[in-house]
C-alpha cells in the first residue's frame, strides 16, 4: 500500500465552485491559515489571477496583502498559484514582458508552487509558461492534463502529452485535472498507467470535482494505480461541484491499507471552522451528487446550464432547452473539442443557442468565438470544421478582429500609469477597471481575524442599530447573556 499525499483546495477552487469565488474574504482565511499548516496538507491550492481579481472586485481587499500575509502564517505549507500563460486576471492577452513581472511578484510575495493550465493543451505555450515560471524563481511546477472526453482525447494523447512534459526540465510533476468530474474508475484504470508510463519516474497528481458523484470512488482506484497525491476539499467547502470531502477521502484509503500522514485533530478543527462560517454567512454546503449519464455527453457545468435554461426563459423558449443541449455536442465537435472549462463552455453554449434559435447555424457569431477560431486561444486539439471556419472568418467583423492592436511591451504599459506606483499595483490595475483599485486602495488593510460567531451577532446589532425606536435588547443563549438598553429611555 502506497504512502498518499493530499492538496486542499478549498480557499480557492471549493470557493469558487460552491460559493461563487466571493465566499471567503482575507480575515476568514487569516484566521484558520494557522490550523490549515498544522494539518499536514503537502500544498493548499490558493489563488488564481482570477480569484485575485474577485478579491479586488468584491471585497474591496488586496490580493497581494492577502498571499503575503497567508504565506506568513503558513511558511511551511506551499501556496499554489493556477496560471493559464499569457493572462492575468482580464481574459485580453497581455505581452510576455508583462506576464513574467507578474509571475515574479507571485513568487516574491510567497506563491511556491505554480500549475501550468492550458485549456487547449498548447505544447508551445505549456512550455513558455513552465519556462517563466521557474524564471520567476518557483521550486515545484505542475503540469495540468485537463481531463475531457471526446473523439480525440483516448489514453494515448494523454500519454503523449504526459511524456512531452516530463522530458522538460521546467515541469516537476503532472496532475490529471478533471474540472467537470468526467473520470470513471473504469476509465481511470487505463489512463493512469498510460500516464505514467511516461512520467519517467515522476510524480502524479488528480483533481477530481464531484459534478456527478464519481470522484470520490475514482480516488480509491487511483491510489491503487500509483497516484501520489490526491486533491480534496474540507467541509461544507466538498463535494456538490467541488472536489472530494478531505475527511472522507483519508478515511477510506486508510481503511483500504494506504497510508495518509495527516493530523486528524487539525483537519476536524479546519472542517468545523468552515462549517460554523457557512452557517454564519448563509454559505451553502456541497451535497453528494447522483450520477447524471448525460453529462459525459454535453459536458456543461451546473453554472453554464443555469445561464443557458435562464436565457431560454427570458426569450419564452424554455421548450427548446434539450434542442440547445444537443445542439451544443455537434458545436463542441465542429470546433475541434474543446475543453469544456471557461471560457470554451460559455462560447459552445452561446453559439449552440444562437444556431437553435437563429435562421441559419452560425448566421450569429460572438466576437470571442471568432477570436477563438482566430487563433487567439491557442491551437484547438483537432482542427475546426473548414465549412464552419470558413463561415466564421468570412464575416466582416473577423477581418476587424484580425487586425487587433498586439498586447503593449512592458514599458509602453508603464507609460499609462504613475512611476510611483508598486509593481504589485501596476498589475492590478493594468488589468482591472480603476474605480475598483481605487476602492481597494481606499479600504487599506484588511482585517486579521474573525469569528463566526461574533461575525453573526455584530450582524445582528448592526441591524439592531439601524432601528433607532428600539429601547432594549436582550439577547440569551448557552454562555451569553446580553441586555442593552437605551440610554435615553433609562434617563425617561
């Protein structure tokens, strides 16, 4: 039985898959960072450029501040940064002068483990990317195979590309990144040994979400097959379309005979603390999910689905929803398969629902899809439709998007913003609207703790607060007693 590590991935993608991304704020994560470097994680995947941005935007906090001081509280535990090359935070290529001084300040400011995420498995960009990573000075580079289920993605493209990234010496390891939970056990039992076939000796990881319920038992499998690391949520944050349950997880490879060094203690205090805070903040908890066939056919996530029924609905043509659905697997398909995590999902379903509801397929086309057949994406995994890109390209705004203006060079970038300004800021808002930096900047230091349960009663005398007739407030319950009187009414 193998020894089996475990990455937690519930401050960044548990957030984002159960709580919108907006669900935890730096005081909430300061707060159990302490416990989270005693439980014994081998890494906690923390932050993306996107995550990073919702903190600005949201919450008015800086992202920046946030790494720094996570990094502070935790320096034995690697902070892991999700990075999709030449992107940051906006969806607009930005110039690879850019991009390094980004990828620079992540490692500064404390990132120590960085994945190289391309949707479209771009060879040449994977390995730029992994190239600037480690120029930035990162000890430990993943590279992700993200999981998908199509014509052209068998055991051996996986296997190939697998091999390609274990020849360079800018990739440490591998992980298999399933984001839409399309992993069967039985399917695993093929791939993870074509997988490491050609790893030449090192490691891999899965990343498995719950979307219909087959991670958790795919795990057990994996482990068996010689998977080293295995990524899990905590609490409230697992499960529905989220990753595993930590808890759950670890119980069942020991009972299976593997080995798991983690501090149970640690590990039940951080899943209590989650859970007191969902239950606080109104935040909902991941279910198990049931098995749903259909989704290894048009591989849309819940949040993709709702948007695609709730467009229907506004149009009056909630009827025509399963005409979408199959719409979007002939889409997918003409577009060379794309890898259905943002932004391929949101161009398949808009095209899918234009051609279903339009005169004519394709006589309505998004300027990202266009962009996308542009090239501007990277190289899809098998080429477009030459019918469908042609009917593409030949519209007159292809030709205007063909000659967008190129990312600036770093210097000319400078030249927008005060010389005076930190790099880290620079950054920021280089790539975001300046109303919300200047809010974050207004806001200054975030907060260092909180409590769940002093956050619900502060909630509660903050809308008592509001009501000035109110003359007394008595408020009892197991250890607390609180009585608070008018001032003026005992003066009366």
């Amino acid at each position: 039985m193998a020894d089996i590590r475990i990455v937690d991935v519930s401050l960044r993608d548990g957030n984002q898959s159960l709580w919108g991304a907006v669900g935890l704020n730096s005081a909430q994560i300061f707060q159990i960072a302490p416990v989270m470097e005693r439980v014994g994680f081998c890494a906690l995947d923390f932050s993306s450029s996107t995550h990073m941005g919702m903190a600005v935007r949201t919450d008015h906090e800086d992202p920046w501040e946030r790494l720094r001081v996570t990094h502070q509280l935790m320096p034995n535990t690697p902070l892991q940064f999700i990075g999709t090359g030449l992107r940051f935070i906006s969806w607009e290529s930005q110039h690879p002068e850019f991009m390094q001084l980004a990828y620079d300040r992540l490692v500064a400011n404390g990132i120590g483990r960085f994945v190289v995420l391309d949707p479209m498995h771009d060879e040449q960009a994977i390995m730029e990317t992994a190239r600037m990573f480690r120029q930035a000075g990162c000890k430990e580079i993943i590279g992700a195979l993200v999981y998908t289920v199509s014509a052209v993605h068998d055991d051996a493209y996986y296997a190939d590309l697998a091999g390609k990234m274990a020849a360079s010496p800018n990739i440490d390891r591998v992980y298999i990144k399933d984001p839409s939970g399309l992993l069967t056990p039985h399917r695993a039992r093929t791939l993870i040994p074509a997988i490491r076939a050609r790893l030449a000796g090192k490691a891999l990881e899965l990343h498995s979400h719950c979307t219909i319920g087959l991670a958790p038992l795919t795990y057990m499998d994996a482990a068996e097959l010689g998977v080293d690391v295995l990524q899990v949520a905590c609490g409230p944050l697992a499960n529905g379309s989220s990753l595993p349950s930590a808890e759950r997880v670890i119980a069942n490879l020991r009972e299976l005979g593997h080995k798991v060094d983690i501090d149970d203690r640690a590990l039940r205090q951080v899943c209590d603390y989650f859970t007191r805070l969902a239950k606080v903040e109104g935040r909902p908890a991941g279910k198990p999910q049931d098995y749903d066939a259909s989704f290894l056919r048009h591989q849309v996530a819940g949040g993709v689905m709702s948007t695609t029924r709730r467009q229907l609905s506004e149009l009056h043509l909630e009827h025509r929803f399963d005409e979408v659905m199959a719409e979007v697997t002939r889409v997918r398909a003409e577009l060379g398969y794309p890898i259905m995590v943002t932004p391929f999902p949101q161009m398949v379903c808009t095209q899918a629902l234009y051609n279903v509801i339009g005169d004519e397929r394709y006589s309505n086309v998004a300027d990202q899809l266009i962009r996308y057949a542009l090239g501007r994406f990277g190289r899809p995994t098998t080429p477009i439709d030459p019918d469908v890109l042609d009917r593409i390209l030949s519209r007159p705004r292809a030709a205007e998007l063909m000659h967008e203006a190129e990312a600036l060079p770093l210097k000319e970038m400078r030249k927008k913003f005060s010389p005076k300004l930190s790099d880290e800021e620079f950054i920021l808002r280089a790539t975001m609207p300046a109303d919300q930096v200047d809010a974050m900047c207004k806001k200054g230091a975030s907060k260092r703790h909180y409590n769940p349960e002093a956050a619900g009663l502060v909630k509660l005398l903050k809308a008592l607060g509001e009501r000035p007739r109110q003359s007394r407030v008595f408020i009892q319950q197991p250890g607390l007693t609180l009585d608070i009187r008018s001032a003026a009414k005992e003066a009366n």
